[in-house]
C-alpha cells in the first residue's frame, strides 16, 4: 500500500488531443457514436415508461436493474450468468419491443465501452434526483422544477462522447511503426492517422524518444460541433518541488484584465495578462451570428408547434441549411481558439507561479459559476461577455496544471474583495458582515484603479482583488505593503503569448 501511495504522489494527468481529419474515418465512428446515443435514448425511454407503470400500480420500479451496468449488460448480451436479478430483466421484458430494439443496437456495439453509457445514465438520473430534492426542500432555489434526463434526436446531435476502454477499445500497436492509432466501437478496429510528436514526449539531454501510453489512464471519442476528436489522459511525473520557499499567490479573474496575479513577497512584480483581445475576439463573434442568425430566419421553409404553443423553424431551404452549418462551423472554430489561448495562459501563469517559489494559490470560482447559479445582475452586454468567455474552462486549466508543478489550490469566496482596500480594510469582517460599510477604506475612482481613502493611495484594482482572495483564505494581513505600494502600483502588463514566454525564458535562466 505505500507503493502504491508513492506512485500516485508522484504522478499527475496529462492530455492530449487528436482530431480526426480523414471524412471517410470520420463518417465511420460517427454512424457508430449515433448508435450509442440511440442506445441512450432508448434507455431513457425505457426507465421513463417502467417508471410511469409503476406509480400507475401496475408494474414493478425496475430502476436499479436497468441502471446497473453488470446486470443490464448481461441480460442484453446473453451472457451465461448465476445472478437471479439478470434473469429476472430476460424473462420480463423478452417479449417487450423497445427492449428488443435495445437488445439489437447493444450486440452491434462494445460491450466494455457500453458500460460507461449506462453509468452515465445511472449519475444524471442521481443528479436529478439530487437536484428535485433541493427543490423539495427550497423551491425558490430553483427557476423551475427539475426535470429527469431526456432523450435527444440524433439529427440535432451537437455534443456527445464517448468514454473508451482503454484495455479492449484502444490501440497503440501501429503508433511507432505507421503513426497509426486503433479505436473499436463495435467488432472492428478503426485506424487513425495521428501525429506522433503529440504522443511521444521527449525527455532527457540525449533526447530519447518515451512513450507515455504504458501510463494510460483513460481515453475517449468527442463530437463537438461537427468535429470528432480522440482525448487520450496519461499519467505522467510531477516537477520537483522547491522546499526552500512556500509563498503564497492570488488570482483575480475579469475581462479587460484576464488575470491579476499577486506573489506574497518583497521582491515580485505583480502581473496583469491582457484579457481584451478574448473580448474583442468574442463581441465580433457575436455580430456575425447575430446577422447570420438573421438571415436564416428568412429561409424557414416550414413550422413546428411546441406543446405550449410556440412555433419553431422544423425545415430551412438549401441556402438556409449552409447558414446554419456555417453557424456550427464558427461556434467550433470558437471554442478551438479558447482552448488554445486558455490553455497557453494557463500554462505561463502556473510556471511564473513555480518558479517563482509559489506552493499555494488563492483563486475564485464566482465569476465563471455565473451562468449556472443565476445571480448575474449585469448590464445585458457585460452579462454576454461573462457568461460566453468560458473562464470556467480557464480555472479549471490552471487548476489541474498547478497539481503537475506542486501548487495546491484553495477555492475562495471573492464576495466584496473588489470593494474593499487590501491594505486597510478586512474583507473577512465585510463578509460576514456586509453593513460595515465604513470598513470598506476605498473605492474605484475609474477602471482599473482603486483608491484608498484612509492613506489617500491610488493602486491597481485587480491587484488589490488579488491580495484580498488571500487574505479571505488565510487571514493574513498584509500591512507591509504600504512600504512595497510598486507590487500594486506598478504591475506588469503581458499583452502577448510571446511576452509571456520570454518572461518565463529569463526567470528560468
């Protein structure tokens, strides 16, 4: 057990991601990733009407058999087993037609991949049920009612994945030879062509090529907008971590600014990391769907009616059809370009941090959880901002990438730091009692500036924000900073990848 213990200590997870360029593969592992949605639905449809004959009184609950992946998998491949609840599903629904259809598509698909549907199936449901106890409990809590997991039409498919058994659904055999990754879906292995730099990693000063697949951790099929990728995670060894020093940082999350990063020493720069290039990038965004929106509301051919009433487009025209497929190309694209922008600065934030001397951050989640627990209270056009900047996606980036170097992250409250002084005022007491409205000790004086108006000090607001999220975490307090005003005065502004790397360059040298 202490091996065991050992290793994990010194391993965290790496990522790395294939798209799938050939559209004769590609059409291949789509027609088989529908198969498994359909396998979903029918599921669904499946527990709903069990469900529905059993408040009626006139069937049994069979929900735990049909969300159990043991059981259900071997009632639907006829596996030879000594388990009384499998024959039981056998024997009920033997002469049931959705439970045939479902029989059907199960056998035309991989067992060991199928089982991740069903636990998929098995946590929603648990999130609903979840979810309809809270509501039970507070209904105000919720905008409405929570509603059980439903099934989707294939023909509107945007997102869905598929979680691969990394033993009997995934192959690297023909990865060194012919570059060539195998993914199986059903009965057949499919090949794709991949770059083998993204999977070899090199290591070491006689530059030997190692292969990190012995370390597989786990991999799956995503369709995204009209693309397929494959996501491989592999479990690789954490940097080495600095004993001499255990500083502490902050991170405040925003827009013009996308991070406001404060070192608890004497001696490091603050930073800011130019965030309006991500919000220019996403107001143009938002001005050519809006107008391509536009048009293809001119090209609606036909007209469904919703059960309370309301009419929605059901077929477009041929050039209406090209609207909407540019529409989903664009909303790829711009995801493509968050998950490339968000993960370089994830990545230059964490190894400032390390190198550095950083072993603890202090960051918010409050600004990306907007969307989800409905209390934005913002202008309309700030609010879209917010909410279409995926920073949850960022957080989460620089979360996972700082356990790779040693940095432990501390998930704080940032209610009120923006509005209170870091030098003179407690954040902590304003918390948890907001009427203190003298201990505020400041306000904003223009965009980006705070004003501290107990020693008449003008410093940058997103710095002050930063030095508050450790104060809320550590209750430190940090009166030697009226001595040290440049480490919120005068912070560095990266406006670019190639700053930031150059940055980076000379702190390693």
């Amino acid at each position: 057990m202490k091996n065991k213990h050992k290793k994990e200590d010194i391993t965290e997870l790496g990522v790395f991601s294939i798209r799938i360029n050939s559209k004769k593969i590609e059409k291949q592992l789509l027609s088989l990733l529908y198969k498994y949605r359909h396998f979903e639905n029918m599921l669904l449809i499946l527990i709903k009407v069990n469900y529905n004959l059993y408040i009626q009184g006139k069937d049994t609950n069979d929900f735990k058999y049909l969300t159990s992946k043991n059981i259900l998998r071997n009632a639907l491949f006829d596996y030879r087993s000594k388990n009384k609840d499998v024959t039981y599903l056998k024997d009920k629904y033997k002469n049931n037609e959705l439970w045939k259809s479902l029989k059907k598509v199960a056998q035309s698909l991989k067992s060991h991949n199928l089982v991740y549907v069903i636990d998929r199936v098995k946590t929603d449901y648990e999130s609903y049920f979840t979810k309809l106890k809270l509501w039970k409990e507070d209904p105000n809590s919720f905008t409405g009612m929570p509603e059980p997991p439903k099934p989707k039409k294939i023909s509107k498919l945007k997102n869905y994945s598929i979680e691969l058994d990394k033993y009997n659904s995934l192959s690297f055999a023909k990865l060194k030879s012919k570059n060539l990754i195998g993914i199986n879906l059903s009965n057949k292995m499919i090949y794709i062509h991949c770059n083998v730099e993204q999977v070899l990693r090199r290591k070491g000063e006689e530059g030997k090529r190692l292969t990190e697949i012995d370390k597989l951790y786990s991999a799956r099929l995503v369709f995204d907008n009209g693309f397929l990728y494959l996501q491989v995670s592999y479990l690789k060894d954490k940097k080495k971590l600095n004993e001499r020093s255990k500083k502490l940082a902050g991170i405040d999350t925003g827009l013009n600014n996308l991070a406001g990063i404060f070192i608890d020493d004497k001696t490091t720069p603050s930073l800011l990391v130019d965030g309006k290039p991500f919000k220019y990038y996403n107001a143009k965004f938002n001005r050519i769907v809006s107008k391509l929106n536009e048009e293809k509301s001119k090209e609606v051919l036909e007209y469904g009616i919703t059960k309370a009433g309301t009419k929605y487009p059901l077929k477009y025209t041929e050039r209406g059809e090209r609207i909407n497929k540019f529409i989903k190309f664009l909303y790829a694209k711009r995801n493509r370009y968050f998950y490339d922008q968000f993960h370089k600065a994830s990545k230059h934030i964490v190894e400032y941090l390390y190198l550095n001397g950083v072993l603890d951050l202090y960051i918010s989640k409050n600004l990306s959880e907007l969307k989800n627990n409905g209390e934005c209270n913002l202008r309309k056009d700030v609010k879209q901002n917010f909410i279409e900047i995926p920073f949850i996606q960022f957080l989460k980036y620089i979360e996972y990438k700082a356990q790779e170097y040693g940095i432990t992250v501390h998930w704080i409250d940032e209610k009120y730091s923006s509005q209170v002084s870091s030098l003179s005022g407690n954040v902590k007491c304003i918390q948890n009692d907001p009427q203190l409205t003298n201990a505020f000790n400041g306000r904003r004086v223009k965009r980006g500036l705070f004003l501290d108006t107990k020693i008449n000090k003008v410093f940058n607001a997103d710095i002050n924000g930063a030095v508050n999220h450790i104060k809320i975490g550590t209750g430190k307090s940090f009166e030697w900073l009226k001595h040290y005003l440049f480490k919120l005065s005068n912070p560095v502004k990266i406006k670019s990848d190639y700053e930031f790397c150059r940055l980076i360059e000379e702190l390693a040298e």
